[in-house]
DNA sequence: CTTGAAATCCGGTCGGA
DNA sequence: TCCGACCGGATTTCAAG
C-alpha cells in the first residue's frame, strides 16, 4: 500500500498522542476531520498500525531483555509463537545475528523473571539464553 | 503512588487498546466514567502511563536493535540522552549485564542503520556497539 | 456518581480528480 | 473509482454539583 507525505505525518503525530482528537489531527494536516478518519483506519486495516497502546512502568515492577539462541530444524518463527504466549511477554523480535530472538518481559521480581528463562528454556528450540535486567527507559 | 487492583485491569485493557472510549472502560471495570478519566489522568500524572502511543511498521523500513557499552567517567544516563536525542531512535533502555544500554532504531536502509551506529559510536564514553536487524516482530 | 453542555465521533452523501 | 469535504445524529468527554 503507497503511504503519502500525510500518512507519515500522521503516524508521527499519532506515535507521540495516539488520543489526539480527529479534528485536531486534521487541523494539523491541513484536511478534514474524516479524511484522519478514513486514513487511520486504512492504516489499520492494512496492518501498518499494528496497535493502539499505552507505555507504562510500574514501580515494583521489573523490566528484562531475554536474548534467545534457537536450534534448527526448529523454525523460529514457532519458538517466536511460544514465547509470546507466555503471560508477561510485551514484545518478541525476531533477529539477525548471533542471536536469534530478543524478548521483552515485565516481571513483578527476580523470581518471575527466573522462571520466564525456565519457561523459554523448555520451549523445543530453544538452545540457550542471555538476560539482561532494565535499569531505566528513556522514552 | 499506591495502585489497586483496578488501576493494573485498567492499565491492560489501554495497553490493548489505548483508544477505548472511556465508557466503555468504565462499563468493564463497574465504575463511572468519571472514575475511569480521574484515574487515567492520574496515572499520566504521576508518571506511570508514559506514553499513548501506536505501533507501526512501515513496508520499506527497518528496525534494529544496538547493543551499547560505554567507559566511566562517563555516566550512562548521559550516553542514553545523547542517543535519544538521534532522530530515528525509538527507545532507549539502560541495562545490567555486558552490554550498558541498547538502543532500538526505525531506519529507511541499511545505509542509515550504518549513520546509527557511527553516530552512536562519535558519542562520549561509548566504547563499542553491536546490532542486530530485526527480522519480524511479534506484538 | 450524576448531570448537562460542549466536543468528538461516525456513517452517509455529494462532488471533483 | 477513489478521496476528501460536508452534514446530521449518536456517542463521548469534561467540569460542576
């Protein structure tokens, strides 16, 4: 799908307030308030925008990056699946280099965080991993 | 700040979808309208809720992840707000473990990841970097 | 939490490229 | 045919009580 000027300032502006109004969108861009309408829902439809969300941290609350090494024949996109089930992962990426898959959980301590490895560990796959706690985020 | 059990329903279901009138937030919770706008613009307040904010990903572009580790003096808090100040630059955790701080990035090409991490290398008290493409993406 | 007014949202429709 | 502007009624937002 062809993405104009407007869609890309318009993901810009939704990236920073995604509550921004319609109409103050569209003041923004120099078009009507229906037109904001029809462009982001063209956006997500096609899969461009692939979720309206929140950043939040909580106080007692522990951030962990979870780098995954994985096995053939394994596919890794199947490890990428299971790892996304389990409850307190926020995001899975999916890498070149040495390797294969970056986690990103959010653990209410050391111990959740222990047993997120366990758990990604016993995923068939999975050959080894490298965690690394969030000390602080700078959005 | 203290959170009830209301505050983290509440925080999930934005962080599903930020853009959910508050009517109906306040019909899944069994609170007032009210109730729900107070206690979302208390959590804005208060630093918890950082960001409204979406998730996109463009067709031509790329996303990369730089592992960063830097050299005292040169406190990392510093680092992390010389590399957020890059345009491009998406997020920016400070870590434990070998590497100090990594880094993601949103680039139209190969060529500008390169600018990254060249840019991110010019940066006092960083000693070395290591990145990594992201493949997929797994919300 | 309730109320009422203002703002926003949203589907339908029209006109021009 | 596709996109944007315009027009209402429904819904939501927001401040005051």
């Amino acid at each position: 799908m062809p993405l104009d000027d407007l869609d890309l300032k318009l993901l810009k502006l939704l990236k920073e307030n995604a509550r921004t109004p319609y109409s103050k969108l569209a003041k923004e861009l120099g078009i009507s308030e229906s037109a904001v309408r029809k462009r982001i829902s063209r956006l997500i439809k096609s899969g461009i925008i692939k979720k309206i969300t929140i950043e939040y941290e909580l106080i007692n609350e522990i951030k962990a990056i979870i780098l995954v090494k994985t096995q053939p024949p394994v596919p890794v996109p199947e490890v990428s699946k299971n790892i996304l089930k389990i409850p307190g992962v926020e995001i899975v990426y999916e890498l070149t280099g040495e390797y294969d898959i970056l986690v990103i959980v959010r653990a209410s301590g050391i111990e959740m965080i222990n047993k997120f490895i366990d758990e990604i560990r016993s995923i068939p796959g999975v050959t080894s991993t490298y965690t690394m706690v969030v000390l602080r985020t700078w959005i």
